[in-house]
C-alpha cells in the first residue's frame, strides 16, 4: 500500500522550503520532491555547496543569493522529509504524484498538493539562437550558482528585464570580457512605466538595486546600445558574430558566447496536466493558473505558491508558500480560520510590499515584439522537432487555426520539452497571421508523461 502524505510539495525553492516549514508547525506530514540534488530551486540555487566549496563565488552573488542560506538552514533543521533528483512525470486525479528518482518510477498518495515548480526563461527563437554559443541570460547564472563557471571569451547580452542586468553585474565581478548590452526596449517602454512609478517608490529598495546594477556596467566602460532590432546570430559550427539594427543602422559583434534574456513565465506545465483554470497576462504575454488569494487553484486539494502561479520575485514567493501552508493546514483541521488569518497578516503585509513594484516593472520590460512574432521565416521555433516561423504559418494557411490543430500539422509541442520552449511562440505566430490575440489561440494541452520515461521504467512503478 503507498504511503499517504498530507501534504506533497513540488519544488523545493524559496515557495517550496517556505511552505514546507509552515506546515511543519502543525505537526503536518510533509514530502519535498525536487529534480534537482539539493534544495534552492533556480534562485538560491546549490546554495549550501557554494557556500562551502566555493566561497568566493558565494561573495559575488550577493545578499539577495545569501538570503536563500537562511531558508535552507531552517529547512534542513527542520528535518523535513526530502527526495533530491525526484523528477515528476503525472500526478493523477486522485492526487497520486508519479515521479522517476534513480531510474526507477515511484507514486506516493496525497491529501493535499503544492505546486511550488517557479517560473523559467522566456525562450528568444531569434535567427541562428541554436547555435552553440547562444543560451540564456539566466542559464548562464544557473551555471555560475552551481558550479562557478562563466563563459570564457568575448560576451554579448542582449534583451530586457532586472535579470539581464543581474546577469551582466555578475559577469562583470567576475571578470568576464562583455563587448555590449543590447536593450530590445527603448525611451517609449520609460514613458510607459513612468505612472506606476509613485506606487513603486513604496518599495524602493527595488528602484536602488537597479540603478546599483546599471551603474555598475557603466563603470566596468560596457556600451548599452538601446531599442535594437533585427537580432541575428551567425556562424559556421558555433556562434561566430551578432548582427543587429541600431537608430537605423547595421551593426555587428564578433564574439564567443550571446546571452539572451526577455523575461521569465510561469512553469505550468504541471497545472496544465492536472486541468487547472488559467488566465493570460496581457501585459506580460503568458499564461498563468488562475488562483484566489490562498493560492488555491479550480482543483480540489492542488494549490500553487510562488512565481509558478505568478511571476513576483524570490520573497514573494516566499511569503507566498507561507501563506499556502496556512490554508492547507486549515482545510486539514490542523488550524482554524481565525488562526490561519492571524498567522497570515504578516506574509500578506510583505507580499503588498514586494508587489508594488510590479506594474512599474512589467510596463518598463515587456516582451520584445520579435521575440514573440519572429519576423524571420526561417527561424527555428521548435527546437525539438525543428520547426520554422515559416512552417507555422504555412500550417495555419492549411487550417490549423489553434494550438491543437497546430500539434497534428507540425508536431509542435510533441518533442522532449512538451512544449515548453516554443508554446508560447507558436501561439503568438498563430493568432498574429490569423489577426487574432494569443489568448483566443490557446495553449497545448498537458499530458503525461510530462517527463521523458522508458516502458521498462512505466512497468515498474513502485510505491514509496
């Protein structure tokens, strides 16, 4: 007979950990399942190991990095039931959460369900972005968390959004040879930000630590070239030069290593499989699980906390997983209502906080227009299944007008990835050759096994 937990997290990031110890509290029997070998999420990533086995990288990532040990210490001391390299693949309607750990498929039951699986990088399908050489901005700090590597040779960023100058900050502590910043945003995106700036000088440590940033690269003597267009990178069997548009002018970069960043989305791949309500931010341009303020989702007993249900940063995610812990404790009988609302208040207080910078910053960087709608026909979008702009559209002239009927003419969404590095690509490509919005269009429907897994592996299901 499986084992049956209260409560089952997935993801063991700032939601994750914070979750976890609240309901620790109330005596709540409690499972972490994470893919990665420790806990962090992307964030606070190997945050103990850099700690003690690379020190000086620790120093250069900061305090908002450091802050993550606090978490892990209190979670590790908590002695909160952990299984590292536990990668989900279905969870049923029952609940039952299937996950491959060590090779081998494993289910445990559960009464309650937190997806607390964060957000990811906004795929940037631009000419020539398969090429080695061409990764993420964030990636390349995931790299620097967890092993303290950082590119070698001459570095392009490019794109928008806090992250790319984090990024670009890091690189240049750690010494790494950047010829460029190449902003997709331009004067207009500032005049648009600009009335939401009153409500975000509520949190003003936010505005200061990006100014910090900027000021910084401007030190280190990195040009900042503002409202590019028309990015392209170029090589034979690796990335060779960066092409772009600049104030009417063709401009290029010979280099080793591109960084591309446009934001981050939610990870909804699990809360699409388990039939969960979303709703599309507009502004930001992607799809998110609908909740209320518990965190809640439209499925009995699953709840979502942190930048998986709606991007906000680190510490709201964090005040976030507290407060889906309260709720959850709740509906177990563990607390009353009262307890839950006066336990609450604190978390509540520190997410109003944190999200009064939002609207400021999420007018300032939206997605870049050619990130979305890749002018280029011949730009890869699929990379599983490798799939052109030019493809897509010549599939919604043959009839397939939304994201379903799009899978069974190109294969879109049906590789290793399951979607998650064109969908919203595709769908933008859809509803702007049929003149219609990306919402009406829709998204590829969730379907186990949402992780790669052998018969042999499906066969010998054990319970935990």
């Amino acid at each position: 007979m499986k084992q049956i937990y209260d409560l089952v997290i997935i993801g063991a990031g700032a939601a994750g950990m914070a979750a976890a110890l609240e309901a620790k509290k109330y005596q709540i029997s409690v499972l972490v399942l994470d893919e990665q070998s420790e806990v962090g999420g992307q964030i606070y990533r190997s945050v103990r190991t850099t700690q003690n086995l690379r020190p000086e990288t620790y120093e250069l990532l900061g305090a908002d990095y450091q802050h993550g040990q606090t978490l892990e210490n209190a979670f590790r001391k908590a002695g909160i039931e952990f299984l590292s390299g536990a990668a989900v693949w279905q969870v049923d309607p029952d609940r039952a959460v299937h996950f491959l750990r060590n090779g081998k498929s494993l289910q445990v039951g559960v009464r309650r369900l937190l997806v607390a699986t964060g957000a990811m990088e906004r795929p940037v399908p631009i000419p020539g972005w398969t090429l080695p050489g061409v990764m993420g901005a964030a990636a390349a700090d995931v790299l620097l968390k967890s092993s303290g590597a950082v590119p070698s040779g001459r570095v392009v960023l490019s794109g928008s959004g806090p992250l790319l100058w984090l990024a670009a900050s890091r690189l240049v502590e750690a010494e790494v040879e950047i010829l460029a910043i190449l902003e997709t945003i331009n004067f207009s995106s500032y005049l648009k930000a600009l009335p939401y700036l009153p409500q975000a000088l509520r949190a003003v440590e936010y505005l200061l630590k990006g100014l910090r940033l900027k000021r910084q690269v401007s030190r280190a003597g990195i040009p900042v070239f503002s409202g590019i267009q028309n990015l392209r990178a170029e090589g034979t069997q690796r990335l060779e030069t960066v092409c772009f548009t600049h104030r009417g002018q063709s401009r290029k970069f010979e280099l080793e290593t591109l960084l591309l960043h446009e934001g981050i989305v939610p990870n909804t791949q699990l809360t699409r499989q388990l039939g969960c309500e979303h709703s599309w931010n507009k502004l930001q341009r992607y799809w998110h699980p609908l909740l209320d303020e518990w965190g809640n989702t439209s499925v009995e007993g699953v709840a979502v906390a942190g930048d998986g249900g709606i991007v906000a940063g680190a510490l709201t995610a964090e005040a976030s997983g507290h407060l889906a812990a309260l709720e959850i404790a709740c509906q177990l009988g563990a607390i009353t209502k009262n307890q839950r609302d006066s336990a609450s208040k604190s978390y509540r207080k520190a997410i109003r906080h944190h999200q009064a910078v939002r609207p400021f910053l999420e007018h300032l960087y939206p997605p870049n227009p050619e990130t979305l709608v890749p002018p280029d026909d011949a730009t890869l979008v699929c990379r599983c299944e490798e799939v052109s702009a030019a493809q897509i559209r010549q599939a919604v002239e043959w009839g397939a007008l939304d994201l379903s009927q799009m899978k069974a003419f190109t294969r879109c969404g049906m590789g290793p990835c399951q979607g998650r590095m064109c969908a919203l690509t595709v769908a933008e490509i859809v509803a702007n050759t049929q003149g219609k919005s990306a919402q009406e269009v829709g998204f590829f429907r969730g379907r186990p096994p949402l992780k790669p897994i052998t018969l042999g592996q499906l066969a010998g299901i054990a319970e935990c």
